[in-house]
C-alpha cells in the first residue's frame, strides 16, 4: 500500500479510526462544546458496528491515510439527494498541517463527482477557526450560519459550507 495517498478504509481499520477520532475530538472540541456533547456524539458518529456496515454501502465512502504505520487521519462522506455530504474530516494532531486534510477532501470530492453531486456540502462549528480556514483554503464557502438543534438538549453552532463541484 502507497502510505503517501488515501485508500478506502477496511473493516480491520475501524478500531484504529474510531480511536483517532476519540483523540482528535478530545484535542478539538472541549473548547467548543460540552464534555457530555462529546461524548454522545463519539457514541453516536462512531458506533463501530454502523461504520462496518457503510463499508458495503454505495451510498458511504471513508478513507484513510496511514504515517509510519499508524493511522494518520481519515474522511468520510455519503450521499444525499442531489450532494453529498463531508460528514467527518479528522488528523492527528501530530500529522496536522502536513497536508493530509488536503488529500482526504481531494479523495472525498473525486468520489463525489463521481456520484453526479453538484456540490459537496458539511456543517462546522463556527468557533472551528482550524478547520474553517482548511475548508476555505480548499475552496469552500460559506452558504449559512445557524444554530442545530441535534436533541438531548444539545446544539450545534455551524457554519453550512460547499465546494462546488
Ligand atoms: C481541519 C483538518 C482536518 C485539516 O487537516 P490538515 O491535514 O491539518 O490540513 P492541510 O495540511 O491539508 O492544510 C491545508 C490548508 O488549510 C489551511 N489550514 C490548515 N490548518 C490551518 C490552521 N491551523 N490555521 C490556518 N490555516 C490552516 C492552510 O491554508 C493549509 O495550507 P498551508 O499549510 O499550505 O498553509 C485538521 O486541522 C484537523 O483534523 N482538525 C481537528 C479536527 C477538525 O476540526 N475536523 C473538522 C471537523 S468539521
């Protein structure tokens, strides 16, 4: 395997992907929203089982990219109507800025074109100052900003963004 480039993520890779995501959430979020938002959200986002199941739907598409053998970062996106969704774009911290955010939007916006969409589209807290300058820089804009009422008692403070495709 071409450690340098994403490639579709296996059902061996799920754990390590899941616990990625523990660990860049928990670096990311407490800043931005509530411990125990975290953590339904892990819970909810990162239901193993459910992951293993969208790699055999058309419809889900993650990727992966390895460092030095371990699991670097990974994306993924689905499809809804007429775009697709980027549903999850995380890096380890300790592999952030090398790139990598890059090469997982350019993987998830070739399959999206792929999938006919017009537009790629994702939700982003508007205090995600990282992750919105990544977004603008890959040529994102900005379509809304509201507040999600996601239930539990718990919202989210987003910016809507696209990147026409
Ligand atoms: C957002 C994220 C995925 C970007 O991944 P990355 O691998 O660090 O991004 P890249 O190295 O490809 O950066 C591409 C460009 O985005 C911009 N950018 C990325 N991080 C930035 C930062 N911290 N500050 C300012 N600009 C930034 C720059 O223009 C950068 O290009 P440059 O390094 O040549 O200047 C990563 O920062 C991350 O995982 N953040 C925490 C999790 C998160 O918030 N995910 C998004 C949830 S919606």
């Amino acid at each position: 395997m071409d450690e340098t480039l994403p490639h579709r993520m296996t059902p061996q890779e799920v754990d390590a992907v899941c616990a990625l995501a523990r660990l860049v959430w928990q670096a990311t979020y407490p800043a931005l929203i509530s411990q125990a938002q975290i953590d339904a959200m892990l819970a909810d986002r990162y239901a193993a089982g459910r992951m293993r199941a969208q790699l055999d739907d058309p419809d889900h598409a993650w990727w992966v990219v390895k460092r030095n053998q371990a699991t670097a970062g990974f994306v993924h996106a689905l499809r809804e109507g007429a775009y697709c969704k980027l549903d999850k774009l995380y890096v380890h911290p300790g592999y952030q800025r090398q790139g990598i955010g890059t090469l997982l939007l350019r993987a998830a916006a070739s399959w999206a074109r792929q999938q006919q969409a017009r537009c790629l589209r994702l939700q982003v807290n508007r205090g995600n100052t990282q992750a919105i300058a990544a977004y603008l820089a890959f040529g994102f804009s900005i379509i809304e900003s509201r507040v999600f009422d996601i239930g539990d008692g718990f919202v989210m403070d987003d910016h809507v963004m696209e990147f026409p495709l």
